[in-house]
C-alpha cells in the first residue's frame, strides 16, 4: 500500500507549535493513515464523510478531496457519497461540499462528455481501460481488441494528452506494426525524426528496430488500429516515457 507522508504541520506549525505539529504529521498521518486494517480509498471516504459531517468546508476538506481522487474516488462516487451523507449531516452542507468537489472532479466530468463525444465519431468501441500496459503509458488509455486469431488488430484510444513510451518491435523474422488512424486527432515520431501529426485515415507503417512513440495531441482524444504484423517470435521492447518538453513542443 502506498505509504502516506505528511509534512504541512511541520511546514506551517514546527516553529509556533511542534508538538501539535509532530502529532499532526507522525501520528495522525505517519501512523493511523498507513495503518493497513482498512485501504486507502476507504480511509479518504470516511475523511470526507467526517470533515462534511462537522461542517468544515476550509481548504482541508479541499486537500481531503483532492486525495480521495488521487486514490480512487470517481466522481460519480464522490457525489453518491455527499449525497448520502447529507441526508444525515444536512442538505446545506451537501451543498457547500458540492461546491468544491465539481471543481475537483470537473476534468472527470468534462473528459466524460469528450470521450462519449470521440465515441460517437467512429464504429470500433473505445474497449475497457488499459491496465495491463498502463505502466507503458502516460495518461489514460483504453484497449479494444477487434481480432485476435490470424492477424491481431486492436482499437488502441488515448485521451488527451495520452502517449505510450518510446519502444521498439523486434521479429527474427517479418513482425512490425501498422496504425490506421480512426478518430481525434495524434502523434507518431520515430527517433531522430520529426513527430507526424496523424487525422482519421492516416496509416502508419512501423518496421521491426525502430525506436517510437505514438499518442493523442494535447487538446484531443485519438483512435488508431494497432495492426500486428506476423513475424516469428515478436516482442516489444518498452523504454523510456516521452519527455514533457519534446511532447509540449508540439502544436
């Protein structure tokens, strides 16, 4: 379980008052919040519930909503929670914890609409989350697979600002890959090259050996058919991340 470190009680009170502050940051968080009788995202709804139930509605309820976030609260959750809770709590604090958790999750809420959006503008489903490679990813990715006997062929969708890693296909023999853009608007750039700018219909041959990232652009979600290309014992060899710098270069 990822380890929770606090350090603002320290920060803010070490020199006014160090106990509270050492109570604040090594007890409180240091030990109940990485104690492991209960998760995480647990731990952030019972926090909420708390700090909504006693009123406080302070940039310490903010930070507690921000970390239940971090950790796993969707938004829907989120209001499914303040929801609940305000029948016992008080309907005008409900309100008051509306306030801040739209502003929270409104990325949620707008990338929703926008992912529902690029959807609509093409026939291969978006697919479930992309976990098992999302370590390759920066961002959020979704993974539909459309064939997977004779030639794997996969709906591949980024959201914004979504790209995988620089990697490389390797094949003893024949092997490769070929992107058949479908939606939104994306990236691919080989090494020592210039990124391409890729729109509905562009394809994208990728030999074995060359190192690459493809991706969305910043501002739009992206769709590409993953086309793999038959070769005797393929493998992908995944680097490093894309830099922020090069990828915030583009237009």
């Amino acid at each position: 379980m990822e380890k929770i470190i606090q350090t603002a009680g320290k920060m803010q009170l070490g020199d006014f008052a160090p106990e509270f502050a050492h109570y604040n940051d090594d007890v409180l968080f240091g030990e109940n919040w990485n104690n492991q009788d209960i998760d995480l995202k647990t731990r952030c709804i019972v926090t909420m519930v708390a700090l909504m139930s006693s009123g406080i509605t302070d940039s310490s309820l903010l930070y507690h909503l921000e970390n239940a976030k971090a950790h796993g609260v969707t938004k829907a959750e989120a209001a499914a929670i303040i929801t609940h809770a305000a029948f016992y709590a008080g309907w005008p604090k409900g309100w008051a914890v509306f306030g801040l958790a739209k502003d929270v999750w409104k990325d949620e809420t707008a990338g929703g609409d926008a992912k529902a959006v690029h959807a609509a503008e093409m026939v291969f489903p978006i697919g479930k989350p992309n976990d098992g490679f999302a370590q390759y990813f920066t961002g959020r990715s979704f993974l539909a697979p459309l064939s997977t006997s004779q030639v794997g062929i996969f709906n591949v969708t980024f959201e914004p600002g979504c790209r995988n890693n620089w990697h490389i296909h390797h094949a003893d023999k024949g092997g490769g890959q070929i992107l058949v853009c479908v939606a939104g608007r994306g990236y691919y750039q080989e090494e020592g090259k210039e990124a391409q700018e890729l729109r509905p219909g562009d394809v994208v041959n990728i030999p074995v050996g060359v190192k690459h990232w493809h991706g969305a652009a910043k501002d739009s979600w992206f769709s590409h058919l993953a086309v793999e290309v038959p070769g005797e014992n393929g493998s992908n060899e995944w680097l490093e991340a894309v830099d922020d710098r090069t990828y915030n270069s583009l237009k």
